[in-house]
C-alpha cells in the first residue's frame, strides 16, 4: 500500500469516525472563492541534465474555489478545484515551452475555534492529485539539439494547511488560507528519464467565504 493511499484511506476512516460520535450533528457547508499566489519550490533531482534547480515553473496568480462540509463543529472536509493552469516551464533560465495542471486536492481539517467571533483558526491535511496537459516543451535552445520533452501527465502528494476565517456576520467571512502541495513529475527525452522535477508550489491565498 501506497503513502498517498494509506493517507486517503485514513482521512476517509476519520470521516466515518467523526459522522459516528456526532450523530445529532446536521452538518454545515462552506464554500469559499480565493485568488491564490501560486510559488512554486523549482527543486529538482540532480540529472546530466536536469541538475538541481535547472527547471523551473513561474510563479502566478490563480483563482480557486473550494467547498467544505462540517462533520462536527471543529472537523470539516474540503475540496479544491481550479481550472487547468498554464505554466511557462525554464532550463536554465532559458524558456523551453508550455504546461496545463489541474490539481484538485481534498484535506481534512480541524477548526479550533468554530464560534470565535473575531477569528476562527484551523489547519489541514490532506491529498493532492494534479494531472498535467498540453504539454509543450523542447530543449533545444538550451541543449543545441532537437530534443522534444515529454512529462508524467499525473501526480500524486499530500498537502498541508493552515487558515483562518474571520467572521464578518453568520454567513460572510474573510478567509486567509496557506498550503504546501507536493507536485513531481518526471521528464523525459524519447524514453530516457533526464530527472525528475519538484514543483511542490506554496499556496497563499485570500478570499470570502459563504455559510449555509
């Protein structure tokens, strides 16, 4: 059994756990809209080609939204989505071409002051999958020769998180939200691996949230 498999599987047995002790409990959703910066971490692994920090991914802004569902007053379960993200991809510092990601990622979170009327905290951990499209790179201005890229086009990594909300009446609030995400994928020229590439992006976004 997988890291990532082991991690959903125990996010979804805390779920069950938390629907089980709080049977009275009916459950609230949120659904929040975020603009988020988007910085990716650009560590890679040491390659001919590929060396550490040789290809990087550009750092931008991006929208989000994402809905949550209270099991208790202080556990909830999120999902975030986008649209697919383009991304210009550099060896070097030189520009070798174009990416799409979309990566949606579930996290299970504990919110430790759910009726605070000033600021309610929470942090969260949970599971990224990004898969990668319209993929677009050659390194040929770098490496001199036709040299087509090609990518893993999924991905698999937990995220963690820390956020807050703070209360603007019942409904409203203004959400303050940070993750780190683990996004890799391997690059390759034909069929030879030349590395692989360590997106691993932090996340901090601001937004306003909804509850109903």
């Amino acid at each position: 059994m997988t890291a990532i498999s082991t991690c959903t599987r125990l996010i979804a047995a805390a779920a069950l756990a938390c629907a089980a002790a709080a049977p009275a409990y009916a459950g609230d959703f949120m659904v929040r809209a975020r603009v988020l910066q988007l910085d990716p971490a650009n560590q890679n692994t040491a390659d001919a080609v590929i060396t550490t920090d040789s290809v990087s991914v550009n750092t931008k802004y991006i929208w989000e939204i994402d809905a949550s569902y209270f099991v208790t007053p202080n556990v909830a379960f999120e999902l975030i989505a986008t649209t697919p993200q383009k991304q210009t991809v550099s060896l070097n510092g030189t520009k070798i071409g174009t990416l799409r990601h979309l990566p949606p990622t579930l996290t299970a979170q504990y919110h430790f002051a759910p009726t605070n009327p000033t600021v309610r905290p929470y942090v969260g951990f949970g599971v990224n999958y990004t898969h990668f499209s319209a993929v677009k790179l050659n390194a040929q201005p770098v490496l001199g020769a036709d040299a087509p890229l090609d990518i893993d086009r999924h991905s698999w990594g937990t995220a963690i998180q820390l956020g807050a909300d703070f209360p603007i009446n019942d409904k409203l609030s203004v959400n303050v939200d940070f993750k780190k995400i683990d996004i890799r994928t391997r690059v390759y020229s034909g069929t030879t691996n030349l590395g692989t590439v360590k997106v691993d992006p932090v996340l901090f976004g601001i937004g306003i949230g909804y509850r109903f």
